[in-house]
C-alpha cells in the first residue's frame, strides 16, 4: 500500500558565538567545573548577544537546513517554530523568520511545550505534510534559555544554553512498512498537574515579566526517566518496530545522568546515542535537531538509518518519534 510520509530532507544548526565554561559561571556563582560535571555532565554553553533575538539564531539554522535540503527560501510553505523563548509575545518567531528569510506567504505559527517542543511540532508538520498541505516545511527548535535564568540559583542557571536547530521536510512515497523514509511513530504525552515542578514565575497574564525559570531537580528526573521510557516504547510500537532496531537515539540533551537512566532502562547500547549536553548544555526545543545536526556532520548518522526522538519538558510535557532518514 502506497502512503506518503514526511520525510528530513536537510538538516542545519547554529549556536552563539558566546561560550561560557562552567569556570566562567564559578566566578560569579557559588558552583565549580567538578560540582556541574558531576550532577550534569555539562562543560559549557552558549550564549546569544543582547542584540540577538531567538528569531535570529533560528534563521540561521533555517538557512543551513535548506542548504542541505538544496531548497530555496520560496520554496517554504509552511514554518513551525518550537520556542519557549519568543522574540516579543506576539507576532510568532515563525512569522519573523518567515520575513528574514525572505519566504513567500504560507503558514506560519510557534509551538509551545517546552523541551518537548521540537518533537511536538514535528507531530504538527508531519500533520501537514503527509496530507498534502504542504510540500516544503521547516521545522526549527530555536531558544535563548540564559535569558530565563535567575543567576543566584545555581540549581538552574548551569544547566541551560542558548541555540537552534532546523530540519527540512518534504513528501516522500513509501510502502507503509518500516523500511520507509520519513515519520514513522509519535507518542506525545501532557500531565498538567505537574506544571509546579518547572515552570517559569512570570508571564504577560500573570506579573507582567517574563520571571525566571523554577525547577524541582529531583522530581524532574525521576518522572523524565520513568516517562520518556514508556514513549519510547510506545512510538516504537507505533512505528511497528522494536527498541533493537534502533540504529540511532537521539535524546533531549537536558542531563547526561537522564540520557543515561533512559538508556540503561530500556538496554540502549551506550555507542548508539548521541549526547552533546557536555557542549551545549540544555537548549529546550533546540537540543534534539542541535544533536541531531551534529551527528550528521560528523558522519555517524547516514541516510536510511532508523532514528530514536525524546524530550521532556515543563507541563510536564514529553514525547517520542521515530523516523528514518
């Protein structure tokens, strides 16, 4: 049975010119190189200029993923952007990145689900795609997280970076069977009673701020392992496939002791997952096409291999996909 799939056409990633070690961060917050590297694996981050908005760096990620797509910006009929970290509270940063990109009228929206953002917004434009309504979409996952960030809190401001990553998706033909090119499974998942255990203590209908973000470490980690796993499986039996299968897993790189919990629990073979939070700390909706990104560029990700998605974020929000590319 023919069926048409979203597939990744072109991938791209940009990050800030402005890196801060976690020496940096030791000089003004009672934290050391040893204590980070401990609890989270992180060394370093990046971080956007004052005159950078997300809209910028999500641009430049578009620009490199349609470059490797071999498209042009009026090809783009649809863009989604998973952000937590707008440009103002409205227009979207899709609808700005539509205009410095120079792309025709089309659709245009943001998502919002947090670290979970990426993977939610491509269950969106998958949506899109696979019926027709769109034959050239960008998807980016683009935040500047460091401007949420209480830097007195040394629980929180470690742990966050700024960044962006894009993928290209366009209609490809397959068989309905695994072996197809494009989406294959999502499992997307929401528990709203959890919104106390990260959030961010501000808002245009709360304090009129934009407030810093809180978390419950602790808590987190024990729900993301948990929860992240049982997506996993779920996406796969979407999929039709197997955790086995699995040539790559590309995580949410929010804490390599998270990366590694999930991995051990659902026996991921440690050579198989790609873990970039040692360089680019937590980037929300940016991390996993950043990861993504960097794998593809240095080889180990080819076309035709079976791909692992996750994320979770604040909601709590989490969710899992996989695709081959």
């Amino acid at each position: 049975m023919s069926v048409t799939r979203s597939a990744v056409t072109g991938v791209g990633s940009y990050l800030p010119e402005q890196i801060v070690t976690n020496a940096d961060l030791a000089k003004f917050v009672d934290t050391s190189d040893e204590w980070i590297q401990e609890r989270t694996g992180i060394k370093q981050r990046h971080k956007a200029r004052d005159d950078q908005p997300t809209s910028d760096l999500a641009v430049e990620a578009a620009r490199k993923a349609l470059t490797d797509a071999g498209k042009q910006a009026a090809d783009v009929d649809l863009i989604i952007v998973a952000t937590t970290t707008p440009d103002m509270t409205f227009p979207a940063v899709a609808a700005i990145v539509q205009r410095k990109l120079g792309a025709g009228v089309g659709i245009a929206f943001d998502v919002q689900a947090v670290c979970s953002g990426f993977v939610y917004a491509l269950s969106v434009a998958d949506g899109f795609v696979a019926r027709g309504l769109s034959k050239c979409a960008l998807v980016i996952g683009a935040e500047e997280m460091t401007r949420l960030m209480d830097w007195e809190d040394r629980t929180t401001c470690v742990l966050f970076g700024d960044g962006a990553g894009a993928v290209v998706l366009e209609p490809r033909e397959g068989q309905g069977t695994s072996q197809d090119q494009g989406m294959l499974g999502f499992a997307l998942r929401a528990d709203g009673t959890k919104t106390d255990l990260l959030y961010v203590d501000g808002g245009p209908g709360s304090t009129g701020t934009v407030g810093h973000l809180r978390m419950a470490g602790n808590q987190v980690f024990r729900h993301a392992v948990v929860n992240i796993s049982e997506a996993i499986t779920a996406a796969c039996a979407a999929s039709d496939i197997q955790v086995s299968d699995v040539d790559w897993f590309v995580p949410h790189q929010a804490n390599q002791r998270i990366i590694k919990g999930v991995g051990d629990r659902l026996g991921l073979d440690e050579e198989k997952v790609i873990s970039t939070v040692a360089m680019h700390a937590n980037t929300s909706a940016a991390s996993i096409p950043l990861a993504l990104d960097a794998a593809i560029q240095d080889g180990r990700i080819k076309k035709g291999d079976l791909v692992l998605l996750e994320a979770m974020g604040g909601g709590l929000t989490w969710g899992a996909c996989a695709l081959r590319l």
